[in-house]
C-alpha cells in the first residue's frame, strides 16, 4: 500500500537530497543505504517530508538540527509527527550531536527498531 503525498512537494524533496546535511549524509552513505531493508531518503509522505523512510518496517527516521528546539520548532516537530503516526508510522528522532557523537549507538537503535517493527508486523528480516 503507497501512502499519500503532496507531489508539490517532490521538487522540495529533490533539493533536499542533493543538499544534504554532513549528518544525512553519514547516516545515508555509511549506513541506511546499504541497510538490507530499503530506506529511502527525503520521502514525501502526505504534506510531509521524511528525511530517512523504510516502508517494511513503517519507520521514519529524523535528524533535527538546532531549529527543532525551539518553541516553534518543538510545535510542529509535534504536529509533524502526530500526522505522521496517523499513517500507522513509528518516528524516531536523533540530533545532529547524537550522529556526531554517538554514530555507532544510533545505527545500532536504528537497526533495533527496524527488526522490532518487523516482528511486530510478521515479517522477517533478512541478514
């Protein structure tokens, strides 16, 4: 089942993968891309989008910068994701410090939520 998108919003999404963050980036070209389960990057999903996707395990995965913690940034971060989750997705969210300084422990997370979600929804990860 596809999931609902603005396709206004492609162009965006687009320029947002070509103009990636340092952060995006590793986590894309020294991890998620060569994940065993598909992750796609800057998903436009609804009037959203994603930076990090993987339909399998209905998982988005979001790394806020320093915009994210302020009061306006804290409210639609919230909105963002209660909209989100109403499409049946788990959002995970990871700063810019966290890539930076625990890269390892958020693949490791990251890895534990695919294969949880995958569980959960009876389908079995291949190694």
């Amino acid at each position: 089942m596809s999931l609902e998108y603005n396709k206004n919003n492609i162009p965006l999404a687009k320029n947002l993968r070509k103009n990636a963050t340092p952060q995006e980036k590793q986590l894309w070209y020294d991890f998620l891309s060569s994940y065993p389960i598909r992750f796609q990057r800057q998903k436009v999903i609804g009037d959203f989008i994603a930076d990090f996707y993987c339909h399998k395990a209905k998982l988005v995965v979001e790394i806020d910068g320093s915009q994210h913690f302020t009061d306006a940034g804290l409210m639609a971060d919230a909105f963002r994701t209660e909209k989100l989750e109403n499409y049946g997705l788990k959002i995970i969210r990871f700063t810019n410090q966290d890539i930076n300084k625990n890269f390892r422990g958020v693949c490791e997370y990251i890895d534990d939520t695919v294969k949880a979600s995958l569980r959960e929804g009876g389908v079995t990860a291949k190694p």
